[in-house]
C-alpha cells in the first residue's frame, strides 16, 4: 500500500509542476519528511523527476510564446553545469546541514513570495 501513497504523492506533485507552482520541491520534502529518505537520495530523485516534468511542459510553454528562445541554449547548458556541480558538492556534505540549507532556501523563497508586490 506504501506504493499507491507514493504514486499519489508524484501525480499531486506533477499536476503542480505542470502549473508552475514547484511539484519538485514538494517532492522532496515529502520523500524526507514522510517517506524517511535520505536527503541526497531524495534530491537525486529529485533531478530526475525534473526532466521529464520540465519536457512535458515545454511543448505548451513554447506554443504560448513564454520561451525566449535567443537565451534556451545558454540557460540550458548554465543549468546543467550548475546541476552537476550541485549534485557534486551535495554529496560532500552531511546530511543535517544539506537539510538546513534547503529549509533555509526554502524559507527565503516563500518569504520573497510572500512579501512580493504585484
């Protein structure tokens, strides 16, 4: 029965991907916080739950015009060194402070959206 939680656990999490409001973030805190992940493994997980999750929505992301498409290439290959290079150092780190910097990074994020005008 644990595999229809996690099941139910990705589609929410991909349903709010698809709608921009960051399914991958809630992803992981689910695999660490419910599923007792390891925070590395979890952010693993993570990365690759991300592909095919940003594939399927470019097609509808291209088609409204929100791609520019001058700077795709660049962005795409300044985010995959820096995803690499994150991945590598992530797992360099002890566990409690990868978990302290995401929960920070994460408290800075929903501050700035929440604080944020118009």
């Amino acid at each position: 029965m644990d595999w229809l939680f996690a099941a139910l656990a990705g589609a929410a999490t991909g349903i709010l991907s698809g709608f921009g409001v960051g399914g991958g973030t809630l992803l992981l805190i689910y695999l660490t916080a419910i599923a007792g992940m390891a925070q590395q493994q979890a952010q693993g997980i993570n990365l690759l739950y991300f592909l095919p999750s940003a594939a399927a929505a470019l097609p509808a992301h291209i088609r409204h015009g929100y791609v520019e498409k001058s700077v795709l290439l660049p962005a795409i290959l300044a985010g995959l060194v820096c995803a690499l290079l994150a991945s590598w150092a992530a797992t360099g780190l002890d566990t409690g402070l990868l978990r302290r910097c995401f929960g920070g990074f994460l408290l800075v994020v929903g501050l700035r959206e929440l604080f944020r005008k118009g």
